[in-house]
C-alpha cells in the first residue's frame, strides 16, 4: 500500500505525510512543472505541465490498495476501477457507491455555470483548521481499515 496524492496546489500534504509516517507507509507527491514540491519523506514526481498529466500519470501509477488523495472526481472514478480507496481534502472517501452520484453533480453544476453569462466564482472558501481536522481523522480511520481489511485476507 502507498499513498499517492495529487499534489498540485492541495491543501493537505503535510497531513498526509504525518499520517503516512505513522504508519509506516510511503507517499508519492504527483506535480507539475508549474509546482515545485520538496519533502523529506515523500517521493516526489513531477511531470509536465500538459493538461491533465499529473492526473494521467497518478492514475497509470495506482494500483489495487493504493490510497489516492484527489479533490478531482474523474480520477477519483478511474482508481476506484482499479481497486484503489479515494479520499477527497475535506475527508469524504470516494466509493463505488457515490461516485456516480459525486459525478453527476459535477456535471450539473458546470452546465449551471455554463448556462449564466456572468460568472460571480468566489472560489472555495477558506481552509481551516477543522477541515484540516476532519480530513486526518478521514485519512486515519480509511487507513486503519484498509490494514483492518487486508489482514483478513
């Protein structure tokens, strides 16, 4: 089991690397050119800065039992297909049985967007340190019972 995290501009690296040395797992930090990541615990790979390349490659590098870290619902889908857990930075995991429904709203909301003339985009609002308290207590409990999971078999 590795943890791999689509680090471009996320918010909960250092949470994910604490994690991770907890347990004793390896992380690999996927980038772009356009992001320059250092860590002393992480591998880091950085790939370039095409369109959707960090995904691309996050995806052909996962493999069954990995544990993704993405706020992107479309490699969400594809490493659930591949057997992998899927956890979002605000905590909420990515299963099989949201992921559609996770999808489908993605895809409203942009013809919602895409339907007014004006865009009025505050962005996100501001991380804090609940939501950094939420995500680690996720990531944690996915952890465990990802060990919990493998150890009966």
């Amino acid at each position: 089991m590795r943890i791999l995290v689509d680090a471009d501009a996320c918010p909960v690296v250092s949470i994910v690397e604490k994690t991770a040395k907890k347990y004793e797992i390896p992380v690999v930090l996927l980038c772009d050119t356009n992001h320059v990541l250092y860590s002393d615990y992480s591998e880091v790979i950085t790939v370039g800065a095409g369109a959707d390349a960090v995904d691309f490659k996050l995806v052909s590098m996962c493999q069954k039992g990995d544990i993704v870290v993405t706020q992107d619902y479309g490699v969400a889908a594809m490493i659930l297909g591949k057997g992998a857990y899927g956890i979002h930075q605000s905590g909420k995991w990515y299963t099989n049985e949201n992921i559609d429904q996770m999808l489908m709203e993605r895809h409203l909301a942009k013809k919602a967007r895409n339907a007014k003339k004006k865009h009025h985009l505050k962005g996100p609002a501001k991380r804090t340190e609940e939501d950094d308290k939420r995500f680690e207590k996720a990531l944690d409990k996915l952890i465990i019972l990802h060990m919990i999971y493998q150890s009966e078999l």
